[in-house]
C-alpha cells in the first residue's frame, strides 16, 4: 500500500497472452451509453466475422501457440452483439480451439460478453458443452436496466435479459453479470436484485467517461457497495462483486485480475470482423477511428502487432503515469485509473483519471475499513489490531 515510484522498465516484453475477437459489428439494441459505436469506423466493417477470416485467425492463433509456449491463451468473442454471429459458429470455433490445445498444449479458454437477448436452451447447451464462460450486460432491476439498455424502438429489453441470466444461473453455467454503475441510485438497488435473482458473481463498472467529461462522483456509491459486500461476505464468502474483490486484491500489493484496476500494462489486441487488428478496444471512446493499426492477421502474426505504433502507444501510456498518480500513495492499487478514463484531447492519456477524486475516496476508504479488520499475534499471545502493531502506534 506504499506510493512506490511506477517503473515501466520492470514490465518485461512479453507475448500477447489474450484476444478479444469481434465477431459482429452490429448490435440487436440499442444502449445509450455503449462505446462501440462512438467510433462510427466500426459501421465500415462487416457485420460478421466470415469464414476465412476465422479460418486465417485459428491459423494464427495456433502458429503464436507454437512460436510462445503460454500455459493458456484465452479469447473472448465481442460485438456489437457477437450471439448474432450464430451458435453453429460458436460450435466451430471452440472444436478447433480444442484441436489447437490438443496439438500445442496450451489451454484456450473461450469467453463471451453478451447483452443476453438472444440466449436460449441452444446457447445454453452450446455454452455447457464447451464451458464458455459468459458475461452478460445487467443493470440492476428494470427502472435502472430499462433507462440505458433499450431496443431500437424504445422498448426496455430488461425483461429479455433478467429471464436469460435466470436461465444461465438455473443451469449452473459459469457466468457473470455486468452491470453498469448509476451514481443516481442507492447500491442495495443492485445487491438486492442481484440476490433475488440467484446472482451471486457480478461486478458494477464505473461508467465510460473521458478526461475531458465531467461524469457525476460515485465515490459514495462505491463505499457504499463495500460495505454491503462486507456485510454480505462476514461470516463466508457468498457474494463476489468483482470490482471489489480487484480493488481489495490490489490494495494487498497483488495483480487485480482485471485491466480496469491496478498498476500494469494494457496489452489487450482486438481483432475485427475483416482480420484487422486493432489496440484496446475500448479506446475508441476516444473517438473516430482511434483504435485502427495498418496490421491485419492476413499479413501479419498476431505478435507483430506489439511494434505497431498506435497499439505500443497505448500500451505504453498504460504504464506511464501522469505526475499527480506518480506521486500518489494509491498509485500502486489505483494505476491512474483505466486506461480510457485518462484520455484527453489536449493531453493524450497524460492525465489521471476523470474519476481521480472519487478512486481516492474509495482506495482511502477500503484500507481503513481493512485495516480495521485485520491483526497480529504477538509473540506471548497478545492479539493487536494492525494499526496499534504498526512501529510508532
Ligand atoms: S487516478 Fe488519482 S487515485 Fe488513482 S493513482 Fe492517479 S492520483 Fe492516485
């Protein structure tokens, strides 16, 4: 929990280790606060990944497996609303995923992030028999889900979505919700809804903003969720919020699993519908076309991609902090924040993030209630709370 200085030099080069493949480029709704089609590049794709792209991707996909001996490669297929790329294509990739694990020795875990409209016991069973984990978009009860996740006529799609996630829940498939967080609402909104639908593995994201917004604070809602998770996890752990459980993991000096929290190099590579790759996806909330790269898995190996200069840059800027987070005692758990929150016109990714305020709050908040939590046992027996063990209480 120390303010170290950051040193991107300790951050040796390593193989790209993850894909997110956009399997389609079009959505069945109509989010308002979706970032995929800020870029309107993304309507010049096509509007769905083809058979020869696939075809090029599982080629490259196994040539990096055995040039890079990695334990796993895992891959998360992505839209716009990728169940629209159809369960017979879901089927292929995974059979071939299991054929390049079975040549190379490398695990292929597959993930999907889907808005749920469309699942249905053909899913379902294709998500069971290949154990593709599932991620699927939930805000909450209706009066919050239906204000945001609309279809293109205007209707809430809230009813659609909370009957797929029930269903994924019924059949024990590994699957988690995401939630977007809605500073105007109270955190028992989501914890309550969540519980009654038999949810117990969903995060709450803070939502998409760039330096130069003014998003409304979440710290109060943020401190109020821990203590519901605290409350809810006393006694054992039922209940994982996942933006908790990364923020806790990095407070304790560890790697948060996710890219949203902590100190670390982004180095996600995103290849589209054509074979194009592309740097962090969600970078094009910065605008028209601002994720592109000149690469594309027809002509190049998927780890080229990391001397390509947009995708370098932002994989730099990733672990090159502003002044402000340098000297932050937090730097080490908050990292600047995500990568897109720091993004400005004026000064690229050279900012902290537009939620710096309230991720102090927050970080400030958990230690002391975690530091409240945890003691020592002197030698002789004596059991003393950290902060009095600590030299100098
Ligand atoms: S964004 Fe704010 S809280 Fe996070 S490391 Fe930078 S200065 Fe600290």
């Amino acid at each position: 929990m120390s303010a170290d200085d950051p040193d991107p030099a300790a951050f040796q080069d390593q193989p790209i280790s993850q894909l997110l493949v956009k399997v389609a480029t079009r959505c069945n709704i109509d989010c308002s606060y979706c970032y995929w089609f800020r870029d309107a590049s993304v309507y010049n794709k096509p509007k769905l990944l083809g058979a020869e792209v696939l075809h090029r991707l599982l080629q490259r996909i196994e040539e990096h497996l055995v040039r890079n001996p990695l334990i796993d490669f895992p891959i998360v297929l992505h839209g716009g609303e990728p169940l629209l790329w159809g369960v017979e294509n879901f089927h292929r990739i995974a059979e071939a995923c299991k054929g390049i694990s079975s040549r190379t020795g490398c695990e292929i875990p597959i993930a999907v992030t889907t808005n749920g409209v469309l699942i249905d016991d053909d899913w379902l069973n294709c998500f069971e028999a290949h154990k593709i984990s599932v991620a699927i978009s939930l805000d909450g009860p209706a009066h919050i889900h239906d204000a945001h996740r609309r279809t293109f006529q205007g209707a809430g799609t809230h009813a659609a979505v909370e009957r797929a996630a029930r269903m994924l829940a019924s059949r024990g498939i590994g699957a988690i919700a995401l939630a977007v967080c809605n500073p105007a609402y109270l955190p028992t909104d989501y914890v309550d809804f969540f519980a009654e639908c038999g949810i117990a593995n969903y995060d709450i994201m803070i939502p998409d903003a760039t330096a130069d917004e003014n998003p409304p604070s979440i710290a109060a809602f943020y401190n109020g969720l821990f203590k519901l998770w605290l409350e809810a996890n006393r006694s054992e752990s039922t209940v994982n919020i996942r933006i908790i459980s990364d923020m806790i993991t990095a407070l304790l000096g560890n790697t948060s699993p996710t890219e949203g929290v902590g100190y670390k190099p982004v180095e996600l590579c995103t290849v589209m519908t054509d074979g194009s790759v592309e740097a962090h996806d969600v970078l094009r909330i910065a605008g028209d076309g601002f994720t592109r790269t000149a690469f594309n898995i027809f002509e190049h190996a998927i780890d080229e991609v990391r001397n390509e200069p947009r995708w370098k840059a932002a994989r730099d800027a990733s672990i090159k902090l502003c002044e402000k987070c340098r000297h932050c005692k937090f730097m080490g758990a908050c990292g600047g924040g995500y990568l897109p929150h720091r993004f400005s016109k004026k000064n690229g990714y050279d900012n902290p993030s537009v939620y710096c305020d309230d991720l102090y709050s927050m970080f400030e908040n958990m230690q002391s209630v975690l530091e409240s939590h945890l003691y020592v046992t002197k030698p002789g027996g004596e059991r003393l709370n950290v902060r009095d063990a600590l030299p100098g209480a």
